[in-house]
C-alpha cells in the first residue's frame, strides 16, 4: 500500500502572544509536530498550511485533494485547528462530504524555556529577505 499523503495544518498567530501561548505562535513547532506524527503512522506530509480563520470551503484546501496530492489533514490539536479555520464543524462536514478524514496528533505540546520563547521572537521578528530561520 501507498503512503498516506499528508495536508498538515498550522495556525498564525501574533507575536504579541508568545508570552501566553507560545505554541500557538510558533508555527514551526506545530508543523514539526504534524511531520512527527505522520511520519509515526508511516504517512507523509506532502504540504503544509500556515492559515488564521480560513473558511472550510476555501478551494486552497481542496486543490491538492482534488489533484489526489492529499489524503487526509493534520493539525497538532484541536486549539490550533480552531484558530487555523473559521469553523471546526463546517470543516469536519467538509471533510464528510469529499470523503477525506482529519486527525489531530495529540503529542504534548513543548514546554517552552525563556530562551526558546527567545529564539521563536528572533526567528519570527527577523527580516525576511533571505532569512530561513537558523
């Protein structure tokens, strides 16, 4: 059997709020986090959304599933993918209707040190003109 292609869903949220609720800004966390679990289920992850409120309908989420690319989505967790898409119900009736499943990785979320807390705002706050975030 082929692999499970792999659509991984992260949320955008504000600098201003790496304080309060780090994961949810770092999004290079929460993708990592979709890439780990995929990859422990044996799927692969063949694209990757960085999306705030984004309507269940939204043709950037179907045309990969359309082109047969994706075969299911992935987000760390229920939180984020409520801050990812406009609504979790209309995307779970969305996904019912074109017959593609959505999963959650439920992994623990990282314990965020000052100094990652630190890294996450200069990889975030760095100009972005040839800056790949190492």
């Amino acid at each position: 059997m082929d692999e499970l292609r792999v659509a991984a869903i992260a949320s955008l949220a504000p600098l201003e709020e790496l304080d309060t609720d780090p994961f949810a800004v770092d999004t290079r966390s929460q993708h990592a986090m979709c890439a780990r679990w995929a990859a422990d289920q044996g799927y692969v992850v063949t694209k990757e959304f960085l999306v705030y409120g984004l309507r269940a309908d939204h043709c950037g989420l179907w045309s990969d599933v359309e082109a047969g690319r994706v075969d299911l989505f992935v987000a760390p967790n229920r939180r984020v993918l409520a801050r990812a898409l406009r609504s979790v119900e209309e995307f779970t009736a969305e996904c019912r209707r074109r017959g593609v499943r959505w999963e959650t990785a439920g992994l623990d979320e990282p314990q965020y040190t000052p100094a990652m807390k630190a890294e996450v705002h200069r990889r975030l706050s760095m100009p972005t003109a040839g800056y790949d975030g190492t």
